[in-house]
C-alpha cells in the first residue's frame, strides 16, 4: 500500500482529529476553531481525501503571530488553519511511525516515549564520564532556514511517493499571511503546525549521524545540541569543524555569537545548568528560569489585580504555575531555592490577603477567628493593636502575630470556597 494510502487511512484521520482537538489552539487565516472540526469533516472528508490523491489539495497561508522570547526578542510563529492542522497531524503521525526507528539514540525532542528529561539525563551521564567541555550548539532562527529542496532530498531518501512528497512541498510553500498580506515561503518549516517537529528532526538526523561518525558524545533535543568533549582543544576543533559541516551539508547558519565552548557550570541546556557535587554532576534550574518563576508570580500577585479578585482565583493560578514549574524542574537539585521562594511567595500572599480585608474591624475579625481555628493564644487586645497598625500592607504582613496566624498550614488548607496554596518546598520533597 503507498504511503499517502496509509495517511488517509479513516483510523488515521479520525485519530488526528482527536490529536487537533486536544491541543486546541488558536484559529488560522479563515477563523474556524477546533470545535468546528467534526462538522466539518463529516461534510467534507471524502472530498478532502480525494484532492489529496490528486495532488489537489491546497492548504492555506499559515497566520503569522509573534510570541515573547526571554530576552526580550520575538519567536514567530505561524499557525495553519485547523484543516490543514488535522492534515498535517495525518503526515506527522505516519511519518512518526516509519522514521523513529531510524532516528539517534541520541535525539530526545518531540518523539515519543522520550523527553527533556531523558535528555539533561545523558548529558550528566557524560559529564560524569569526564566529558566536562561543553559545546554549546546554536543554529540561527533553524525553523525559518531550513531549505525546501535540502529536506525534500532527504524525505526522499526513505519515502518513494510522489503523492506524499507533494503535499509535505505543497504545506512548505503554502505562504504566511501578516498584517491581511500573503508572502510566498521560499525556507523554513513555520513553527506552529503538527508537522513541522517531525520534519526538522527527519533534517537534522543527517547531523546525528555526522557526530556519531565522528565518535562524539552528544544530546540533541530538536534544535537544542550540545556536544561533550574532554578537553577545552578538542571542543574549538570540534567547534570549527561541526559549524562548517553545517553551513556547507545543511546549509544552516550557526549563530557566531550563541554558539560557544563553556564549562558545564556556565552552560544552559533546556533550562538546566550543571553543578558538581561529592558525588559526581548534577543538574539544576538555570538562574533565568528561576527569575521567570518569580518574575511570572508577582505578575499573578499583583497588588491592585490580585485584590481585585477572589482568593480562590488567585490560588488556583498560583497552584498551577508552582506545579508545572516543579514538575518540569524535579529532577534537578532546589531544596534551597524553593524554601526561599515559597517564604517570599507566602509574604506576597498575605499583602492580598490584608488588603482585601481592608479595613482595622474587618482585619481584627478574621484574626481572632483564625485565632480560634489554630489555638493561637492571642489575646484580644494583641489582635486589636496588630489590626490597628499604622503601617502599609507590606509592613503589615511582616508582623509575627500575622506571620503565625496566616501560617503555611492555614494557606494551605482546602475550603469549599478554594483549594489550599502549595507549598513549593513540599510540594517538591513529596
């Protein structure tokens, strides 16, 4: 059976559709959203399959938006629209399944069963092998410059069908659309649609292969690769020799000023730095990560916002980012960080906290009734004078009495009216 057979297999399609619907997803240049999707292809499917067998079929310019990098730059992104999403999820899913087998041992980004993980876990392994020279590998905007013919070339290489071969072209040159104006799509394989993780790394696994012919230690996680060598020499050479293969087999641009030969303590891979403890390296969150985290909670934290909304919202956006950050974070080594952190997380919190309860008679209420949940001990006239307290909400929510009564436990307790706020240092010891 050809290839694009198994592509329009119903299973597949239907299977793509739930893998599109999942991942929801803004709309593309014609406004259709994600729960438009089984109307349309109940309407629609037969004829789709049809265009695609004829080499017909004729996806959309891809809507160019734009998302905030950390250092201050913007990462283009270019979203499909929601058919031409399931067409591409229809390729990517059986294009998965044929080339995976082939793929480097080495390549852990957007495959399946593998993950960052996995990734910083071979780096450490090779650090604790003496590989301790980092070659830190970064190509410049690759998304944006892989070249068509190139990757087309290599598709070829495994896949003997015109028809398949076709339409993957035919979603390369489709055109990106910004500002209501279609520019043609001479490079690149737009971030944003299904397709284009499986495709960048079907192109870079002839770098793979190059290094593992050469016999270098390395990890690669999509565009992300840094290559492990025992001494400061033999990384410039490595340095040299890997950035021309690129430019010259691949036709990719090594960024000169990114790219770099470092000590695993200055290096930064997927968001880990490396330390070297007794016991051999260990990973770690890198220092502009950590400021993100904090960055992103004095966003959710602040004053004026934050008041202007209940507890409970405040809590549940709080439990979601600590959670996603430690859960991606775990395996590396925070136990300080976190008890830092969760200490000036906790300080923020109960500034809201007062500044809803807002006024003296309000305050001194619900600290004599807080008082009385934990058997504080307080007298009366000691919560009186701490409600009374002429200071701003800052100060305020430094006062021991405060301290003790809107305690980690109490914060941390479930209601009916809100889920309790992690403690992040618990929550990742647990």
């Amino acid at each position: 059976m050809e290839l694009i057979e198994w592509i329009l297999q119903d299973k597949n399609i239907d299977e793509a559709i739930r893998a599109v619907k999942r991942n929801k997803g803004a709309a593309g240049v014609d406004g259709m959203t994600v729960d438009e999707l089984d109307a349309y292809f109940a309407l629609h499917r037969n004829e789709i399959k049809l265009q695609i067998r004829a080499g017909e079929y004729k996806p959309s310019p891809v809507r160019r938006v734009y998302i905030p990098k950390a250092n201050g730059k913007k990462r283009p992104l270019g979203i499909p629209t929601v058919v031409d999403r399931v067409v591409q999820q229809m390729v990517a899913q059986i294009l998965s399944l044929g080339y995976d087998k082939y793929f480097s041992e080495n390549s852990y980004g957007f495959r399946p069963n593998r993950d960052a993980h996995q990734a910083i876990g071979k780096a450490l392994e090779y650090l604790n092998e003496g590989c301790e020279w980092v070659i830190d590998l970064d190509i410049e905007k690759y998304f944006d410059t892989v070249n068509h013919d190139k990757l087309i070339s290599i598709l070829r290489e495994r896949i003997n069908d015109a028809k398949t071969l076709r339409l993957i072209r035919q979603f390369l040159r489709a055109g990106v659309m910004e500002d209501g104006l279609t520019s043609p799509s001479e490079e690149g394989v737009p971030q944003g649609g299904p397709l284009s993780p499986v495709l960048s790394n079907v192109y870079l696994d002839k770098l793979d292969k190059e290094l593992e012919s050469r016999g270098l230690c390395y990890v690669r996680y999509a565009d992300d690769c840094n290559i492990f060598v025992k001494s400061e020499m033999a990384a410039n050479r490595v340095m040299k020799s890997v950035t021309s293969w690129l430019e010259r087999k691949l036709r990719l641009k090594v960024s000169a000023t990114k790219t770099k030969v470092v000590r695993p303590t200055k290096s930064t891979f997927l968001g880990f730095t490396f330390w070297k403890s007794k016991a051999g390296w260990k990973c770690r969150p890198a220092d502009d990560r950590k400021k993100r985290l904090y960055d992103k909670t004095r966003a959710i934290l602040c004053r004026r916002k934050a008041a202007a909304r209940t507890i409970k919202s405040t809590f549940m956006q709080l439990n979601w980012l600590i959670r996603g950050w430690i859960n991606y974070y775990r395996i590396g080594s925070m136990k300080g960080f976190l008890d830092e952190y969760g200490q000036w997380l906790r300080h923020k919190v109960r500034v809201v906290i007062l500044k809803q309860w807002k006024k003296p008679k309000a305050i001194f209420k619900n600290l004599i009734k807080l008082n009385r949940i934990i058997n504080g001990g307080f007298e009366s006239e000691r919560l009186l004078m701490v409600a009374n307290a002429r200071q701003g909400w800052y100060r305020m929510a430094t006062i021991r009495d405060i301290n003790l009564l809107l305690n980690p436990e109490i914060l941390g307790r479930k209601t009916k009216d809100r889920p309790g706020l992690i403690d992040p240092l618990s929550y990742y010891l647990s």
